[in-house]
C-alpha cells in the first residue's frame, strides 16, 4: 500500500499555468526538504496522453498520483504539473508528472502549455523521464521530436548549462530487441542536437555536454503485469544513490540548494511564461513537414506491401537468390522516384531531411536480406571448398599446394557472387564478409593441418614407444657393463629412423624450418622421455629387481640348474656372487645415462656396500660418500636413486634376502647330517661291550628275535596310526592327552584289520578251484 503522507502529493501548476508557491512551501516543510542541503535529486516524466506516465511513475517510486480509469475511455488525468515525495530512496528524490502531450482537451493548435512544462521539467530535473509507446518510435509527434527541439534550443539560451540525464522509457517492448531500437532513438535526438541553433559559445558543444541519454525497455503493464512489475523493480534500483558520482542525477554543479528550490523553481515558470520564443514552427514548414512524412509513410507502407518483395524477403531467409541485388535495386528506385515526384512543390530543406529518412527506413527494411544472401553465399563458398579440398588431399596432392590452389578458386567463386547482391542505392561492402570468409577457410585449413601434424605426431610417437619401451625394459632388467651404452645405440638408431621418416611426411606441409626443426625436436624429446620413464619405473621397483636377482644367481649354478645344498658348496662365495651382480643392477638404475658421461657410481657402491670393512678402515679419515641427496657431477634430472637411497635400499635389501642365506645354510647342515647315518666311533665300541652278553642271548634264543620283530612291527603300526609325530607339534602335554583318548580305538583298529587279513584267504579259497 502506498503511504498518501509519506507521498506529500502536491499540485505545483495547474492545467491554466498558475505556480502554486504555497503548496510548495507547505511541501517542503512536510518532506524536510531544505534539510538535505545538495543531497537530492529531482525526477520528472514528460510524453503523450494515456501513455501509463502516472502507472509508471507509482510503481517506480510508490507515489500515489491519479490514474487513467481504462473502463471511462482514454481522457486526460493529469492536468498541469503535478510532485510528489518519493519514499524509501535515498538521497532524498522528489518526482513530477506532468500533463500529458497531444491531448484532445487542449486542442490542435493549443501546444504552448505543453513545450512550457517540459522546458519547466528539463530545467529543474535532474533526471527527465520520456515516456513513449513502442510502436511510435520513428514518428514525429509521439517520439515528441518537435517539443524536445523547441526546447533544446530556448534551454541553451535561456539557462546556464546543466547536465540532465534523458531516460527515454519505451512501454509495451515488442519483440524488436532493444539494442535495435536504442540506436535509432539516439540517433534521432542527436538530428535534433544538431538542427538546433546555437549560440556562438556552443556551436560546437557536443549534445553528451548537456545531457546523458539512456533507454529502459518495459513489457505491457496489462498483458505481462509480473514482467512488468519485475522490469520496474529493477529500474528502480538505479535511483538509489542518484546523486553518487557516476549516478544517474549527472553532473551537480547547476544544481539550487534544497532550501531555494522553491524560489528557484517559481522563477523559472515565470521566465518560461514571458518567454515569446516557444511558438510553433512556422506554418509552411509544419505543413512540409506532415505532408513529407505522410507521403514518406505511404511509400514505406506500399514497399512493405510489395508482393515481390515480400516474396523475396522470405526466399531469402532459406536459399541463396542471385539476383537480389538487381531486383531490390529496381524496387527502391521505383519507390524514390514516386516519393519526388509527389514532393516536388514542398520547402526543399525539409523534403531532403524526409527522403533521406524514408531512405534509411528501407535500406534498414532491406539489410538483413542483403546481409542473408551474404551468408548464404559465404556458407556455400565454405562448403565448396572443404569438397574440393578433401578432394585434392584424397588424391595425394600436397596439403599445402592443395590448401592454396583450392581457397583461390572459391574466393573468386565468392566475389562473383557478392557482385549480384550489392544494392546501388545502399552503400554495400562485402570486403567484411569477404575477410570473415577468407578468414573461417584458413581457420578450417588451420584445423585440418593441426589435425594432420596431430596424427602424424601420434604415429611417430606410437612407432617409437613400439621400438623403445619393450627392448629398453628388457636391457634395464639384463644390467650389466654395457646397458647403457646398448641403450644409448638403441635410441640413437630409432630416433634417427623416426625423425627421417616423418621429415620427409612433413614435406608437403611446406612448413618453415623453424616449424619444422621444432616438430621433429619434440619427437626427439618424446623418444628420450620413453627411455628415462621406462628406467624411472625400473628404479622404482629396484629393489624388487634386485632381490630377483639375488634368487635367481643364488639358487642356480652357472647351468641355470637349481642348486642342492649338499654341503660342498661354499655359501659365502655364492652370496658375495649374488650381492656382487644385484648391487650392480642398482647402480645402473641410480641414474640416467643416455648422454655418455662417465661417473664413479658402480666403484662407491661396491666399496661402501659390498666391502664394508675397507669403509671401516677408512671411515675415521672420510666421510662417507653415500650421505649424500646428490651424487657428484650428476644433476638431479639425471638422478633416479640418490647416495642415500642406495643406501636404504641396500641394508632393506641385505634383511630381506639373509632368510635365504640361512634357509640355504640350515639345509646344507641338514643335508650333511642325513648323510652321516652311522653313530660316533666310540659309540660303537660302547655298544659291542656292553651289550656282548645280550648279543649272546639272542643268538641262543632266535625266538627273542621274532618275539622283537614282531613288537617293532606293532610300535611301527602304532606310531603311524597315532600320528605320533605330530600329536606332539602342538605341546608335550597336550600330545600325551590326545594319544590317551585315541590308543584303545586304535589298538582295536589293528586287530581288527588283522583279523580282515586273516579271513581273505579262506574266502578266496572257492574261487582258486
């Protein structure tokens, strides 16, 4: 709801010219308008009759002036001028309506009132709202062309000059885009600017000086009300802080202090009521001036009409007419020569101004077909020649040869074209198309040349990891002396190879030699960086490698045969061998070779790690040379495994291969005890004496030797059947527990299966007859 007290709505001047000073005084007060100093700003809103001025105005800024009733008729509402208080905006903004233009009431010839209120509105205005339908733009009267001229001119010469912002407020938008009726509204205020006499001192003062020019756009407050109220929503947000630099109000130095607004705006209505310069243009003029643009409209109306053209305004939107230049060329002739045979007798001056505005209306009717027919033009031209340039590239002709022969044959095809479509009366330049045209062919021929080298590069790239990444693998994993340098002669042979091919591919491209030095460098590079990313991944499983190595030399003879530790092996011959050829593998993996230098790696390995007594030695007068990040002279890009990686890597590596040595120690011992059966000597000579008399015994009684045999045959049963062995795995205790539960039932098992025995052979006995 809008607050009727915060408004102030005050009648300023009545429909009969009357200032009311006292009412606003009484304004003033109630607003506190002469406390604000410079801090306000002062809106009003100038246009014809009926044209929502008052509806726009209460919804910008929550005023409360009178409406038009749509259901009474369309009438004037708004007589003289009147203001009101804008709440909720700061700096404090205060708004006038003014009485509509081209009013029925006052009559025809009765304009005075209305060129004295809005030379009233642009004086004391910060900001001035022009308030138009959209369908008046380009008409004389409604766009209020004539008033704004008047009072441009009796402004400049009446008042100092004072920047006011112009904000032109299109209603009911169509669907002509707004950035197609901006400039033709600026335009024609700029005629207006320049028809305008001014005096010596601006004769050359550009319009941009007095006044900034803006245009809004709004939807239909009656057929799209949301999209309306939201258009203005945000319009409104713009007036806040008008008065800020860069604000809407413009430049502030003309502006009158709150507290003599009053006077200073009563004084200004009583100079614009004395003034005798506001009359109607003389009446010759006026008469040339409507009849021109009558028959200027007619001549427009009867070319939109046009069945030809109409014909030939909605072919063209789909296919190529080659003749559109010719015929529409034709057509506008027809129509200017009418409109100066019918205007022949009018004031000279403003028949050319009319013509030359019916020119423009339909040379602008026209351009979007010309600019069609370009396009369609410029699409088949494109066309053609990415035909004919696949053509020549499937046929083997050469991709640079091909790329030019085939783009000189299409422009030409193109200019022959654009030469049937250029309209005499317009002044047509095809050279943009025409560079927009040359310019989207060398962008295809760009692309389909990146595409090649792309392809051509993935080949050779592809060809090369083909030939390097599988042989370079096997060499690092091979490592001995002469890794290296078969590495270096294997990428050596492979680039080379690589690079002469695809230079002689790269022949026909015609490309520069500095082009063509770099393609065939970032091949070389590509194939040095498979090398040093395969011997990056081997170093990072070096110690992985190395243990495999170990295993593989430590468990085989020089036969690739799998060792048996018998016991005449020497163990610790076999484990130097094996640690001596896995830290060689370590130290080809600790950095990348592939330009040749010498280094020291191998030897400071094998004298820090494999010989550890002679770094004792010399520990005391030395510092050790794996406490290191960097080895000497090699450069980290070079580096794989830093002094004291090698050095981590190798005691992780000696812990974990020294289960091997002692798993291969154990079974030689085994294996040696297992071959050594017969007890000590002196056992022997124990047993013959002690046990004489027994021995004796049983060579007298055989039957103690059944009787033992027979019990050996039963424990030997027992022990099997008991598992013996690994009842007793599990803990003394818990093996003599486990064979109580289970020797009754085995006991019984045996005799048992003795039993079984027994009885076979009587039951077999039927058959043997």
């Amino acid at each position: 709801m809008v607050d009727a007290a915060a408004c102030c709505s005050t009648h300023l001047i009545d429909g009969d010219g009357s200032f009311n000073a006292s009412g606003l005084d009484k304004f003033m007060k109630e607003v506190k308008l002469g406390e604000c100093g410079l801090s306000y700003a002062v809106v009003s809103i100038m246009g014809p009759q009926s044209s929502g001025k008052s509806t726009l105005l209460n919804h910008l800024f929550h005023t409360n002036f009178r409406e038009m009733d749509a259901f009474k008729g369309r009438s004037q509402t708004t007589k003289g001028i009147w203001m009101a208080h804008c709440a909720g905006i700061e700096p404090c903004t205060i708004v006038m309506d003014l009485e509509g233009t081209d009013g029925r009431e006052r009559g025809e010839d009765d304009t005075a009132f209305e060129k004295q209120s809005a030379l009233f509105a642009l004086a004391v205005s910060d900001i001035v709202l022009i308030n138009m339908w959209c369908h008046d733009i380009g008409r004389e009267h409604a766009a209020n062309k004539p008033l704004l001229k008047t009072v441009f001119q009796v402004m400049m010469r009446l008042f100092s000059p004072r920047k006011t912002t112009l904000i032109f407020v299109i209603r009911d938008k169509t669907r002509t885009p707004l950035e197609n009726l901006e400039p033709v509204l600026r335009e024609d205020i700029q005629k207006i600017w320049d028809s305008v006499p001014k005096p010596e001192a601006h004769k050359e003062t550009p319009l941009s000086t007095f006044f900034n020019i803006q245009v809004v756009a709004l939807s239909s407050f009656e057929e799209k009300e949301e999209q309306f109220k939201e258009q203005v929503a945000n319009l409104r947000q713009r007036f806040y802080h008008s008065i800020a630099p860069g604000g809407l109000a413009g430049d502030r130095q003309g502006v009158v202090p709150a507290s003599g607004f009053s006077f200073s705006a009563e004084q200004i209505w009583k100079v614009i009521k004395e003034n005798r310069d506001l009359d109607l243009p003389a009446h010759k003029v006026m008469v040339a001036t409507v009849r021109c643009e009558e028959i200027a409209n007619e001549k427009y109306a009867a070319f939109v009409a046009n069945k030809e053209w109409c014909e030939l305004e909605n072919t063209v939107k789909s296919e190529l007419v080659p003749d559109l230049g010719k015929r529409l060329s034709a057509m506008l002739q027809t129509c200017f020569s009418g409109y100066d045979d019918e205007t022949t007798f009018f004031e000279e001056g403003v028949r050319t101004c009319k013509r030359k505005q019916m020119e423009e209306k339909l040379l602008q009717l026209v351009q979007p077909s010309y600019h069609s027919t370009l396009g369609h033009i410029k699409s088949q031209t494109l066309e053609k020649f990415n035909k004919a340039f696949e053509s020549a590239l499937s046929e083997g002709q050469g991709f640079a040869v091909a790329a030019r022969d085939c783009k000189i044959s299409t422009m030409k095809l193109f200019d022959h074209q654009s030469e049937g479509a250029i309209i005499k009366q317009a002044d047509c330049d095809t050279s943009k198309v025409r560079e927009k045209c040359s310019n989207e062919i060398d962008a295809q021929i760009a692309d389909v040349r990146n595409t090649k080298l792309t392809d051509l590069s993935t080949l050779y790239e592809s060809k090369l990891k083909e030939a390097l990444y599988g042989p370079v693998e096997a060499l690092l994993q091979a490592t001995n002396d002469d890794t290296w340098p078969a590495i270096r002669k294997l990428h050596k042979r492979e680039t080379q190879t690589a690079v002469t091919e695809c230079s002689a591919a790269l022949s026909g491209y015609e490309m520069k030699e500095d082009s063509k030095k770099e393609f065939l460098s970032k091949l070389e590079n590509h194939a040095r960086d498979i090398v040093e990313k395969k011997a990056k991944e081997e170093a990072g499983r070096v110690l992985s490698l190395m243990k495999e190595r170990f295993v593989s030399i430590f468990n085989h003879d020089s036969d690739q045969m799998p060792r048996v530790w018998t016991g005449k092996e020497d163990i610790r011959a076999i484990t130097k061998t094996a640690r001596a050829s896995s830290l060689r593998l370590l130290s080809v993996l600790a950095v990348i070779r592939l330009d040749g230098d010498a280094d020291k790696i191998a030897d400071i390995l094998v004298l820090t790690l494999l010989d550890p007594t002679k770094v004792a030695v010399k520990s005391s007068t030395t510092n050790d040379p794996l406490a290191s990040s960097a080895w000497e002279k090699i450069p980290a890009s070079r580096t794989l495994i830093t002094p004291v990686q090698c050095k981590s890597l190798w005691c992780q590596f000696q812990r974990e291969t020294e289960y091997t040595v002692t798993q291969a120690i154990s079974s030689q011992a085994s294996n040696k005890r297992s071959s050594n059966w017969l007890p000590p000597p002196w056992a022997i000579a124990a047993l013959f004496v002690l046990g004489f008399n027994e021995f004796i015994t049983l060579l007298r009684n055989p039957l103690y030797l059944v009787m033992i045999f027979i019990s050996y045959l039963l424990l030997k049963a027992l022990w099997v059947q008991l598992d013996i062995g690994a009842e007793f795995r599990h803990g003394f205790l818990t093996g003599i527990l486990s064979i109580s539960t289970k020797f009754v039932p085995t006991i019984f098992n045996l005799m048992r299966k003795l039993s079984e025995q027994g009885q076979r052979p009587t039951e077999n006995r039927p058959h043997s007859s």
